[in-house]
C-alpha cells in the first residue's frame, strides 16, 4: 500500500517482465502486450511475442483470452497473413485484362467527375451520380509499367501490413485511403480528368506502415526513404494524380494510427470509428464537389 501512494517517478518506471519482474523492460508481446524481457522475446514476423503466445497456448495447452493469437492492432492471427493482398492483386490483373480485351469498359471505370467539359451538365462521371467510380477507378489500369509499379508496392507492402493488422483492419485501411484519393482528386482536379489507379490506397498503405513501424520502434529510415523517392515521382513527373497520392497517405497516416493506438479496452470502437470520421469526411467532399459542378 506505501508503494502504490510513493512518488510520480515510481509511478512511471518501466514495467518490469512478467516472467521475471526484477527485469526492466520496454518492449510488450504484440499479441497480448505483457512486457517481456531479451530473454523471453521471441522473434516473430511482426515485432516480437512472449513464450505463451508463441506457442499458441499458456502452457497448459490451453490459451487464455489473453494469450490467444492476435495481432499487434487486435485482429485474427491467419495462415495466410497475405490471401487479401493477394485478392487484391487478383482483382487488379483480372480488370487490366478485362480493359484490354473491352476498350470501351475503360470510359465507364475510370474516375471521372463531370462530363461534357465547362459549361457542365453533368450526364456521366460523379457529378452525375456515378459514384461508384470512385471504387472502381482503384482498380483500374492501362499502361503496363502502371498496374507492374502499383502491384508490386501493394505486394510489398500490403502482405507485412496485413499480417501485423488483420485481414478486416488491413482492407479497411486500404479501401478507405482508396477512396480518399479518390475524393481528393475529384475535388481538386479538372472536372474532365479521368483518374485511375491503385496509388491511393496504395499510398495508403504507405502512411499506415509507417505508424506501425513507428509504433514497434523499427528502423524508420527505409519506408522515409521509400516514400520521399515516390513523392519526387509524383510531384516531378507529368501525369500522375498527385491528389490521389497525398489523399491516400493522409488517410493511410490517420486510420493507421488508429489501428495500432487504439487502446486495448476500446480497440474496436476507436479503429473503426477513426475509419468511419475519414469516410465522413470524403463522403462531405464529395457533395461540396458534386455541388459546385450541378
């Protein structure tokens, strides 16, 4: 009882190891973040986990509630930590092919805000209704070197962020930066300008491992460098959507904080609700946008 009323200092001392708590230590588990120890770390594929949960179980054979498999931002530990980036690539490849055996398909997937040009009276594009290309322009490509570029970064980085996020936290962070690249552009864009791609979610994808990594203390020169040469591609080389870019990192930066600040007793509420307040957002742009062009 004397300990617990001591000084602020005592108070915020670095916890010790729930193995053996004589030994200070500043990393957690990322599945059910007990404080552990260099010797009771064991390396996984995102940060470092306890004993107990790398093994599944408390040593009993039977794993508590808080040792059972979870991820560093709360979701389901899967077999495959990458079947969602690889349906996305799925779906990516499967729209090329279908653009280039059908042309005419690409006029109607393409994000496009107002069509015929100025003066508007919007018949075709998302001033005319078609909201649905804000979706649809996410995955869709034409040029080769495009889809080859925006794939294998998804590749790259979509299947480590999967696994540290789950797959439900993981395509939430990817869809709603998608579409707040997408909001962005509309927004900011010529009404006539067609859009497509994956790099907003993409870039998405970007901001979101960045926090992570900040957030496991990893080495963040890598992913600083990775992101500063593509935002020289961006701003440096003609006909890239730089709005679609800064609006999926922005999103991708702020779902994915979070993701994984969420604290544990309110996880779900505050991931998906951070998730929910950037969709409001691009859904209050969308109609300022639509507004102006009708």
């Amino acid at each position: 009882m004397e300990h617990a009323a001591g000084s602020s200092q005592d108070a915020q001392s670095v916890p010790g190891c729930y193995r053996h708590p004589d030994r200070e230590t500043g990393i957690r588990c990322t599945r059910c973040e007990r404080p552990i120890c260099p010797e009771c770390m064991v390396n996984a594929s995102v940060g470092f986990q306890c004993p107990e949960c790398a093994r599944g179980d408390s040593g009993t054979g039977h794993a508590p509630a808080a040792s059972r498999p979870r991820t560093v931002a709360g979701g389901t530990v899967t077999a495959d930590p990458r079947l969602c980036t690889k349906i996305l690539i799925g779906l990516n490849v499967a729209v090329f092919i279908a653009v280039h055996v059908r042309p005419s398909l690409l006029n109607d997937l393409v994000l496009l805000g107002a069509w015929p040009p100025a003066p508007y009276t919007p018949t075709q594009g998302v001033a005319g209704g078609e909201w649905y290309r804000m979706v649809t322009t996410m995955f869709t490509h034409q040029e080769i070197w495009h889809i080859a570029f925006n794939m294998l970064s998804l590749w790259w980085l979509g299947g480590p962020l999967e696994a540290a996020l789950g797959r439900a936290r993981y395509l939430t962070v990817y869809f709603v930066s998608g579409l707040a690249g997408s909001a962005l552009a509309y927004l900011l864009a010529s009404p006539s300008t067609a859009t497509l791609g994956a790099s907003g979610a993409v870039f998405g994808l970007f901001g979101a491992t960045a926090v992570l990594m900040r957030r496991l203390n990893y080495d963040m020169r890598p992913i600083i460098a990775l992101l500063a040469v593509n935002l020289v591609i961006t701003f440096g080389w003609g006909g890239i959507s730089w709005q679609a870019h800064i609006g999926g990192l922005v999103a991708g930066v702020v779902t994915g904080y979070g993701m994984v600040h969420a604290p544990r007793e309110r996880r779900a509420l505050v991931q998906y609700g951070t998730s929910a307040l950037v969709l409001a957002a691009v859904v209050v742009v969308t109609l300022l946008r639509t507004a102006q062009l009708t």
